[in-house]
C-alpha cells in the first residue's frame, strides 16, 4: 500500500498542476479582490489584577536592511541512501526559554543523528548539548506537569512520544507521558477541556507508519489515527478521535470566537484535512472551509489585516515560478502517469488562505492575496519581520527523494525559501532583499527574537546541512515582547490567551500556543512590531479562562512580563 500511496502522490501532482497551467491560474493573474471589514472579537468582562515588570531591550546591531545568515552548529542527518519519500520530510525543531535566564533557546529534532539543545550564551552565540536520541519528527516546549520549568516532549514517529523533564539549572530527565502510547507524529497542546490543565492533541502519519510497521499497525490500541490525551491530574486518558490520519499539522484555533480551541488535522495525501469542535462532553467533525489543501505541511494563524479575526494558512506544493528552469524541475515528475481528477473534491494542490467574512463562514483568498504558490513548502509561518504593525509570511522550501525526482542530482528538488511581505493591507509581495532565499531544503522553521533586541529572527531546521539562524537587521519599527505567567495554573505559560496592543497606529493581535508551522514548536514569549512614529496606548491580556487585564503606560523596546 505505501507503494500504492506513492503512485498516488505523483498522478495528483501532475494533475493539480497541469490544469493550473491550462486554465491560467499559474503564475497569478493582477488584480487583487477587496477585503470587507469585519468586527473584531468579542473581549471579556471579566477583570483580574496581574504584576507588570518591565526590562528594557537590546540596541541591537546597526541595521543593513536584510538578514544576516549564521550556521548553526548543528546537522538534521537521515542516514538512508538513496533518500526516498517518507524519510525525507526531516524534523522540526522548538523555541524558548528552558533556564530562565532571558534569552531563548533552541531545541532542534533528528532523524537519525542524536536530537539537540543549542544553550543560547548571548550574542548570538550558543552552547550544544547533544540528547541521548534521535528518531524524532515533532518538537514541543510546554510546562507539561505546571512546576514553572519548560519541559520538550519530542514525537518519535513509529515510538510513543518521549517527554524531556525539565529539572532546572540546565539539567533535563528523559521520560514519558503517562497513558500516551499512541504512535505520532504532529503533536499540540491547550487547554481543550476546559479544566486549566493543559491536554495533548497528536495525529500519526499512518502511510509512513505503514511502511516501517506494516498494515497491521492500523489493528492496534496505539495504532494511527487522531488523539485526544486529556490530562487528568498527570495521567492522560486516551480518545481517538478519527480512526485515520496523514497528520503533518496541527493547529488549535478558535474559528467561531467563542473561547474554546477547535482541532484542526492537515493531513497528507488523499486524507481530506478535518476539523473537531466540542459538544457538550464530546468531540464532532464539521466541515468550515469550502477548499483546503491536498498535502497540508504547515498551519499557522495570524491577524493578517489587523481586524481582530485570525487567518487560517496551510502550505501545499506548488511552483512559485514559471520560467524554462522551474519547469524543467518539475514537469518530468509530474508527467509520469496520467490521472482522472475527482469530482467534487475540496482539497487543492496550492497553499490556502482562509477568511472569515462577516456572516462566520470562511473562503480561500490564497490566490487573490498572491500566497497560494511558495514551493514545495514545509514550515510557513506569520511574524511582522519588518516591525511595520502587519504580519508578514515565510516558508521554507526543497525535496529530496530519488523516487520522484530521480533525473535531479541526488534526487533533490531545489528551491528558495519564500520571504513574503505585509504591503498593509494584507496583500504580499516577495521581499527577495531581505536575503531569506536560502536553498538548505528547510524542514521545521520558527521565529523568536534571539538576541532581545525586538525583532523577530527565524531559525530553519534543513535537511542534510547546517541549520541556520537568520539575524534580523531590517530598518525601521520598534519591539515589544510579552511573556505571560499563571502562577497559580497549571497552565503555567497562558497557553490560548490572546493579546491585543493598541497603539496610534492601529491595534495589533497576537495568541500564545505551543506549536504550528511544520512540526515546529513557538515560543511562549509573544512579539509585537510597532510602526515608526506610532504611540504604544495599553495592553490587553484575554487569560485562557476569559479573564481580562489591561496593562497601562506601555512602552516601546521592552520586555513586558505580566504575572497573574
């Protein structure tokens, strides 16, 4: 059947994109559709008081306008040769802080070489502490038992996940989540029952499960599939929810607004991504969007247009150009089979950008906001990169596997990772200058502010070279960090709480979560970009219970840190 799934891959690819190219919709079309305004969200009543530090930030370095790579010491090895599908997706890899010191962390995952910590000593410089295994795929940093300590848990694909307890000082356990045996591969946590605790949500990638396992994986209590681990005092009680799964992502949104996370699976293949809602004591599908994608990598959310609403996008493989070079990579591959399309499918082999509209349904504006083609992509996710008060995307690129593209030199698909910019009115246009367009095929990719000077810098994790950090320097906007404590939750982190800047510029919104982009885990500390020449007003904190706060006399190029 892996075979079977295989061949299936290549007929769909071929098609998707060959009726692109007869119907016109590859390269864009000019023209963009107008955004209608939308009402923002409502905000709680209810008010708790919390403890504000502040600390001032770095000067940082002088600004040149783009990024500045650095090599880190560090190499996501696969150990097959010829590399082919299913081991060639690569690892992820997770931000934050583990030693409380103020500066953030790395943790980066491997396939066959041991998994990793780079210690971040300041000034972009870092510490390797190698861990005592690899065979890992998903990367979550979150304060698994409520101690205050960030913990890492890693999924381990064909293995049940292993947690990494954080002890303190530097020092980590290696152990496992009591009741999780599920064999997974995306894995997310929040608050899904409403309790304070925080649950896991994992999904197994059953067609590689297969592979390595054998069918009879599918017979078993920790067989593929979609779970729900609710954390019941430490112990996590076992709900599948789907009996199947291709889960490359995961995302926890809240699309109808009302406080409490749905599920989202972006699942490879012919698998149609779904989506679970909470009702009453139980979990049931529904169907919110009219078109997704066929291979979903990646999800992230953002505010893309500064109106309150989240955006939902999912990355898919899709050629980000049409010239003779980029054709010749792609068509060989694509024109092995012919294919019949099926009829009455949502699922489009191109990135999707879901909307919500004034009436809580959701559309696919990929196309018209110029997203829906980036690559072969992986991890994407939203940051404001240029500190202009708009989101902005990256997406990380390349494939290598000799059994689809065995007429490439060792079998690799090369391609630019995307830098897209926010023109303000949540349109993107490439940003080649920032010098993001590295060809290391990027897997896992996540974006903090490294070197506490109020930008956002992006570390990759790649394939079979050095992973990279890029350094921020572009010119103009000022910074602001957030951290949120709980200290008498076992939501330690305010793992869900929404936030919102209002500035003279506009009000910015941002929401803490564990993990999005391509099995790559976000840090706890929330960044804001705020336009040159804007005034910071106050800060509201919407905490995972819907309590509110609202911090006053904020300023620029801090560090906030609001303790309930």
């Amino acid at each position: 059947m892996a075979r079977q799934r295989k061949t299936y891959l290549l007929l769909l690819v071929a098609a998707a994109v060959a009726l692109l190219v007869a119907n016109g919709t590859w390269p864009h079309r000019l023209g963009a559709a107008s955004v209608p305004p939308r009402q923002p969200l409502p905000g709680a009543v209810r008010t708790v008081p919390a403890a504000v530090h502040a600390a001032r930030l770095n000067s940082g370095t002088p600004c040149t306008g783009n990024f500045e790579r650095h090599a880190l010491p560090y190499t996501t090895t696969n150990g097959r040769a010829p590399i082919r599908m299913f081991n060639s997706n690569g690892s992820g890899l997770g931000v934050d802080d583990l030693d409380d010191d103020g500066d953030e962390d790395v943790v980066l995952a491997n396939l066959a070489g041991p998994n990793a910590i780079l210690w971040n000593e300041g000034g972009l410089t870092f510490r390797k502490q190698s861990l005592t295994h690899g065979d890992s795929r998903a990367v979550n940093i979150v304060d698994v038992d409520g101690d205050g300590k960030q913990d890492i848990l890693f999924s381990r694909h064909t293995l049940s996940p292993t947690l990494w307890r954080n002890l303190g000082r530097g020092r980590f356990v290696e152990d496992a989540l009591p009741g999780v045996e599920g064999k997974v591969y995306a894995t997310n946590w929040a608050d899904m029952d409403a309790d304070g605790d925080l649950d896991l949500v994992a999904g197994a990638y059953d067609a590689g499960l297969e592979k390595d396992l054998g069918y009879n994986f599918m017979f078993t209590r920790s067989g593929g599939g979609l779970y729900l681990y609710e954390n019941r005092a430490g112990q996590f009680g076992y709900n599948k929810l789907s009996e199947r799964a291709e889960a490359l992502a995961l995302a926890l949104p809240d699309l109808d607004g009302n406080g409490q996370p749905e599920i989202m699976v972006g699942n490879d293949f012919d698998l149609s991504d779904q989506t679970w809602r909470r009702s009453g004591v139980g979990w049931s599908q529904i169907t919110p969007f009219r078109k997704t994608t066929h291979s979903t990598m990646s999800f992230d959310l953002g505010d893309i247009d500064n109106d309150g609403v989240q955006e939902v996008f999912a990355s898919d493989m899709k050629p980000y150009d049409q010239d003779v070079r980029t054709l010749a990579q792609w068509r060989p591959m694509m024109a092995q089979m012919p294919h019949q399309p099926f009829k009455g499918d949502r699922q489009i082999m191109e990135n999707v950008l879901q909307v919500r509209a004034k009436d809580g349904t959701y559309q696919n504006e990929a196309y018209d906001r110029y997203v829906d083609a980036t690559g072969w992509s992986w991890s994407a996710k939203f940051g404001d990169l240029d500190r202009d008060g708009f989101l902005d995307l990256y997406v990380v690129n390349g494939m290598i596997a000799n059994d689809l593209f065995h007429y490439l030199p060792v079998g690799e698909l090369v391609e630019q990772n995307q830098a897209l910019r926010n023109d303000g009115q949540a349109h993107f246009k490439p940003a080649p200058e920032w010098g993001l367009g590295s060809t290391a095929s990027g897997r896992g990719m996540s974006m903090a502010d490294m070197d506490n000077d109020g930008d956002l810098d992006i570390i990759v994790n790649n394939l079979g070279r050095s992973a990279e950090l890029f350094e921020n320097r572009l010119c103009g906007g000022l910074g602001l960090l957030v951290d949120l404590r709980q200290s008498a939750s076992p939501n330690t982190r305010a793992i869900s709480a929404r936030l919102t800047l209002h500035t003279s510029a506009g009000s910015f919104h941002r929401d803490v979560r564990v993990a999005s982009g391509y099995l790559s885990g976000d840090p706890s500390r929330s960044h804001f970009g705020i336009p040159n020449g804007a005034t910071v007003h106050s800060l509201d904190v919407r905490w995972p219970d819907g309590a509110f706060t609202t911090v006053k006399n904020v300023l620029a190029n801090q560090l906030l840190t609001v303790t309930r």
